[in-house]
C-alpha cells in the first residue's frame, strides 16, 4: 500500500473505526516512527524536522511500505511549544531538535512572570508552522489529529525535572501557577490555532514524563490530573476534545511490578484522556502480567462499559528481538483482549536501527492473529510472514506503478 | 552522641531529599569535629544508598530519588574541599556524558550521584559530546570506565562509532564501557560491544562495581 493508496478516513476516524471493528478485517496498527523513518526514507534530519512535507511524504511512504492501517505524521511531540516560546534548542546534525536542559526557558520563577509578558504568535512562531504543515498534510491521508504535549511535560521542559520537582515540594504555590500558565495561556491558545487552520476536533497530548516510575500514582493525582481535566474541560468550549497520554506504567525492574501501581495508573490515564481507554505504553508489556490488567477491565465491565485498549509493542523488542518474541507479544495481547476489547496496536516509538524484518512480522502477526472474529485457539492459525522486499525496492517498484 | 546524633539526621535528610538541610548538618558535623571521611561514610552515603534501596522495593519513584540526589550534591559540596586527595573516589574513575545531538541529562545527574556514593571519582564531560570530545577525555584523564547515555535511537547510534574509535586509538583494552538511556538494552549494549548496561541509575552502580570487581 503506497503513500497513493493510503485510506483516506483511516486517520482518526479510523481510529474511532478500529475501536469499534475496524474498516480492515482485523486489529488496526499504527506506529511512532519518526526516527526510523527519517533513516529508512534516507531523509537528512535538517530537512525531517524542519519540511513538513519532506515527512509527511515519507511517514507516508513507511506507512505503506509496512502497511500499517493507521497514518501517524508527528514526530516526538515535548519541543514545539517551547520553542516558540524562546527555549534554547539543541540542533543535532543526525537528530530530532532537543531542549537543552541546562539553560531551561524558566529559571527561576520570576522568568514566568516575563514569560507570561511575552507576545508568542501560535501559527508563526518556531517551527510551529512545521506542525500545522504536518496536521493539514495529513488531512491528505485521512489523519486529522491535532498534537501538542501535555502540561506535565511541558512544565519538565520549561523548568527541567529536577527543578520542577522541587517546585512541586517547596513552593506549591508557584507550580500550581506555572501549570495554569501552560493550560490557560500556551496550550488553549495553541489548540484554537489547529482547530482554526485544520479543523481538527480531538488533539492528542504527549505525557511521557507523567509516567510511573518517573512519578507515583499520588503524584500524578495531586499534580497531573488536575490540569490534565482542566484543558479537557476548556478545549471543549473550543471545540476541541484534548486527550491526554498521561499515567503510563513503564516499570523498568519486573521485580517491582505492583498491580495496585499499575491500576492508579490506569485511573490517571482515563481521567487524563476523558475516555475509558487503557494505553499499555511503553513499558515492557511483552513481559507483565495481564491478569492486573483483566482485573480493572471487569470493574469496568460491571458498570456496564468496555473499554478500549491502545497495546504497545515494547520498541527495545521490536529492535532486538527475535521475531518469535515480537510474534508471542502480539498473540499474547490478542489472546488476552481482543475477544471482549476494541484493541489497537501501536509500535511505540520505532527505534532508527529496527530490522524491517521484526516490524514485517509484528505487523503479520497483528493482521493475522488479530483477524475479526478473534478465533477461539490462536495456535490454531497458521501465521505466514511474507518475504519483503527492501524499502528501496518497494519503492522503485511502486515508482514504476504509478 | 551528638556526633551520632548529627550523622543520623544527615542521613535522613539526604534520604528524605532535604537539600538545604542536609547542606547545613554537613556543615554542622565538620564544626563538631567529625572526620570529613566520617561524615561522607556514615552520614551521606547511607542516606543515598538507602534511597537506592527504597527505589528498588518500589517505596521511592523518581522524585523522591532526585531530591535525595540533590541533597546528596548539596551535603558533599561542603565536605569534599576538605577531603584528602585520594580519600574519596577510590573506587574507580569514571568519565561520563551524553553522545552528541542528545540531552539525556537527568539520568546522568543521578548515574553520577550512585556512582559517586559508591565509591567512584566521576568526571561529567557533559550533554551533546562530540565523539572526538570523548576520545580525548578518555587519552587525557585515563578512566577505569567511560559511561554514554542518550534518549534518542538516532544519537544512540554514536555509541557504536565510539566503541570503534576507541578501538583504533588502542584504548578500548584499557576502559571498560557502560551504556544507559531509554532506547538502550542489554541486547543493544552486547551488539555494540559494551562491557555493561545500566538499566537505572541503580543497577549502573552496582555494574561499574562489578566491573571493578568491587562487591
């Protein structure tokens, strides 16, 4: 499926889509893969990051060459905001632009009070043009989601972690107003951009600093919550529906796997998100448990509502492998959930070195196992991986096509 | 008993990420005349390692840990001038930064912290490290290991042409390697030809011990 046959409508409608069925016969998958792309599509980091469409062409052409049934055109999403604001950035010559944490844009407190004073145009500034270029592209290929990054990381971005940490601890007072700040004053005006210029309707928030163990479930109720319901609550006003992707549960240690830890996250991420939707992230998901996982999807079950499940295949595992531990991943997942939930699959952030190899099979498996109906015994299905032509080849080949 | 009584509330300022209270009791233990060694032993590190440990039962996340870092840092700024040169650091040396293009600074604030309480000198070369920059530290200071950290599976890259140039400097027999960051594993570490991999701040602490065949 070349960039010219990617759906059209199989963008977020597509994601509303594969909640509830699908338009594919089977479990739809998406992936993060921005960097990956940028390597494979031989696209210089200058011109990825900075020409709209240099990779949006190239998201799409990745997409289809994997054949993924969703399109995802961002990049990683914790740099854009603040760097209209005035953050100093580190450029790297083969890498995403980063914030460079050891002069954050907020100092000491009274650069909020400056901050607050400054005049930033949410069109024009940065390389804000850059992602609204991105979000209309999309349109293109059926994808209308608005992106921004969620207040918790874009507090750790102004301030750094530790800085903000001790915000939190010692003067309260100050982080309460630096996250209203981010609310009310960057993100609300930034999301009435996207709705005016792309027409978008749900945005989605990248939280990945607001996870465990970066910080406990408390934490994330005291301070990430709240802000979180607080833009959902605004950007309604303005049309927008603004989704965050707080709470994830990434323990790195399996012996500190904690069902209670896990289900507190799960509470954060429906409230951050508005929606009964559980994102098992980015964590090493091919290695928990998942009867923790089963036990919260019943709670909800008895209130008569099903969940819905975003799995992520672990990116260390993608690029490592073997392909029989990527394939037990997915089926495992599938076996799981898939009967009684609306799963999705994301490949989570596609590390630039990933074999194609290991993504060809994960996504074989998710088109094969997750084929609706589920079927009763998954090892009943026969799972064949297709032997792939390069990306170059595949891309020569749909050259002479069109 | 004073004197206890001093180290014990260092510790649990440290242990409880006190940043300025555990500055001034380490500056109340050198006027009550404790050895700067003392005060290093059995006031600041139990404080940090006990942190370590709640990290590892799950009672402590990130937070609590990065106060205790900063509480440490801030309790050894008073007593390392007062150190004999070789005292403290005996461990080992480690020279650590982060590969170029990256930024992964909080993982290295607090690799360094356990490093440091483990025993190690640690040299911080900084973020956004040129690949040269890291072969001339490691000609120049002459570590026992070399730490890389990153975020990014682009920059992560690097690590591997580090190895390499180390190799065709003739120094790579003479520096063990230690790996960490997000996007890196121990299957990415053995591919590059790493001696370890730091899973957490933790765990690289305890490996850069082992490599020193320190228990």
């Amino acid at each position: 499926m070349g960039k010219e046959k990617t759906k059209k409508g199989s963008g977020s409608k597509g994601l509303a889509g594969a909640i509830s069925g699908g338009e594919r016969p089977w479990i739809q998958v998406l992936a993060q893969m921005h960097d990956h792309t940028m390597i494979l599509a031989e696209v210089p980091a200058k011109k990825f990051y900075y020409d709209a469409n240099a990779i949006v062409d190239a998201m799409a052409d990745v997409t289809g060459y994997y054949d993924f049934d969703m399109f995802n055109p961002f990049a990683d999403l914790y740099n854009y905001e603040i760097e209209a604001m005035g953050a100093k950035m580190i450029y790297g010559e083969n890498s995403m632009p980063t914030i460079d944490f050891r002069e954050p844009l907020i100092k000491n407190p009274e650069d909020l009070t400056k901050l607050k004073a400054k005049e930033v145009d949410w069109r024009n500034d940065g390389r804000l043009p850059y992602v609204l270029g991105c979000i209309e592209l999309s349109l293109e290929y059926g994808s209308n989601l608005g992106m921004f990054c969620s207040p918790f990381s874009m507090a750790v971005g102004m301030r750094s972690f530790p800085a903000l940490i001790k915000d939190m601890r010692k003067r309260p007072q100050f982080a309460h107003e630096l996250f209203t700040f981010i609310t009310d004053d960057v993100l609300l005006p930034y999301l009435k951009v996207q709705n005016e210029v792309c027409d978008i309707l749900i945005a989605v928030g990248a939280d990945a600093w607001a996870c465990v163990p970066n910080l406990s479930v408390k934490d994330m109720k005291e301070w990430v919550v709240p802000y979180n319901e607080r833009l959902l609550e605004k950007a309604k006003k303005i049309g927008v529906m603004a989704m965050n992707v707080s709470g994830d549960y990434c323990e790195e240690r399996l012996e500190k796997f904690d069902a209670n830890v896990l289900h507190g996250c799960f509470d954060v991420e429906i409230a951050s998100q508005g929606a009964p939707s559980l994102f098992l992230g980015m964590g090493r998901w091919q290695d928990y448990p998942l009867e923790p996982v089963l036990d919260y999807l019943a709670k909800y079950r008895e209130q008569g509502i099903n969940a819905s499940i975003i799995a992520t295949l672990n990116a260390r595992l993608i690029r490592d492998g073997p392909v029989e531990k990527i394939i037990s991943a997915v089926k495992r997942i599938i076996d799981a959930f898939a009967r009684e939930h609306s799963v999705q699959f994301l490949f989570g952030n596609l590390p630039a070195d990933a074999p194609s190899d290991h993504i060809h099979a994960g996504i074989a498996a998710v088109h094969t196992y997750g084929r609706y109906p589920i079927a009763d015994n998954l090892d009943d299905i026969e799972l064949k991986i297709p032997k792939r032509e390069s990306f170059k080849e595949w891309k020569q080949k749909i050259s002479k096509n069109q | 008993m004073a004197v206890t009584n001093t180290l014990k509330e260092l510790e649990n300022a440290i242990l409880e990420g006190e940043d300025d209270l555990a500055q001034s009791l380490a500056q109340k233990a050198l006027e009550e005349n404790i050895q700067p060694l003392n005060i290093v032993n059995e006031g600041i590190i139990p404080g940090i390692e006990e942190a370590g440990e709640l990290w590892k039962k799950n009672e402590y996340f990130l937070p609590d840990v990065v106060m205790s870092a900063e509480a440490f840092k801030m309790a050894m700024e008073i007593i390392e001038p007062h150190l004999t040169a070789g005292e403290f650091g005996a461990t080992g040396k480690v020279v650590i930064g982060t590969v170029a293009g990256d930024m992964h600074t909080l993982g290295k604030i607090i690799v360094i912290v356990m490093l440091r309480s483990a025993g190690f000198e640690v040299i911080d070369v900084g973020e956004d490290v040129s690949i040269a920059t890291f072969i001339e530290k490691v000609k120049e200071l002459k570590p026992n290991i070399l730490g890389l950290g990153c975020y990014m599976t682009t920059t992560m890259l690097d690590m591997k042409d580090i190895i390499k140039k180390l190799q065709e400097n003739g120094l790579r027999n003479s520096v063990k390697v230690m790996v960490g960051g997000v996007p890196t594993s121990q299957e990415f570490s053995d591919e590059i030809g790493a001696d370890a991999w730091g899973k957490d701040a933790v765990d690289a602490a305890e490996k850069a011990k082992k490599l020193m065949e320190v228990s």
